[in-house]
C-alpha cells in the first residue's frame, strides 16, 4: 500500500459521512451509529487478522510492534513509549492526526466511531491474547491517548 492509512481513513470517512447521514435520516442517528460502529469493528478484525498472518512465527507482541509504522506514516500519529517488555506495550498519543481530520471534516462525533473504536477490535482480530485498556483519546477531548496493551499468555 503507497497511501499512509491517514490518508485511506480521510476517503473511507468521506463516504461514511454520507451514508451516515442517508441511514440517520431514514433510521435515526443512534441506530445509524450502531450500524456503522458494527461495520467498523467488522473492517478492523478483518484487517488484523490479515495482518496476523504476515508474521511467519504467528502473531506475538513484537510482531504487533512492528506494525506501528503503518500508523504512525506521515506523522499521523506523534507518540512516547511509556514501557515496553515481553508482554506489555504501552504509549501515549501525545498528538493524533487521525482527530484533527475529522475534525476538520465536521466529523467529530463519529470519529471515535470511525477511528479509536478500531483499536480494541483490532486486538480481537489479531490475537485473542492481547489486550488493549485505554481510559482517554484525544478525539474525546483529552490531552493524550492513553494506550496499554497486554499480552496474555
């Protein structure tokens, strides 16, 4: 893929917004959420699971680490690693790219939908075994996002 997933997530919102709106004014804005946020999860698993399977070892912590760079391309994401061992992965996002664009769309109130929600389902598309707790984002109107993984044995 030549285009940073910032830029693939600015064309895939852009096509969300108007579906968003036609099933909002046909359905009503909460269940037009809920259909959306479902899809989302649905892409996001499916994406982890593909990229799962590019680690010939199978998927690990370290593997999941170096995925990082498809995100952070661009500077789409500007983080500090708070810790990071055998089985732990944490960061902040200390600015977030992704939440400035939607923004900028007029999107804010879908872009946790379009864009954090992914993260946990991500985790659950890659592997079972690992773990994602976050307690704030920037798209929710903290300073940072707060990123923990685990990795269970």
């Amino acid at each position: 893929m030549t285009d940073s997933i910032l830029e693939q997530r600015r064309i895939e919102a852009a096509f969300a917004k108007g579906l968003y709106e036609e099933m909002a004014a046909s359905i009503g804005a909460e269940q037009a959420k809920a259909i959306l946020t479902r899809a989302i999860v649905k892409l996001a698993q499916s994406a982890a699971a593909e990229m799962a399977q590019e680690s010939p070892e199978g998927p690990s912590l370290a593997h999941f680490i170096s995925l990082q760079p498809r995100w952070t391309k661009g500077e789409a994401l500007e983080i500090e690693v708070v810790r990071a061992d055998a089985r732990n992965y944490d960061f902040n996002v200390t600015r977030c790219r992704y939440a400035e664009m939607y923004r900028g769309m007029g999107l804010a109130e879908l872009g946790a939908v379009l864009s954090c929600n992914r993260d946990g389902a991500f985790c659950e598309g890659y592997d079972p075994r690992l773990r994602l707790t976050r307690s704030q984002t920037i798209m929710g109107g903290a300073t940072h996002c707060d990123f923990r993984y685990r990795y269970e044995e």
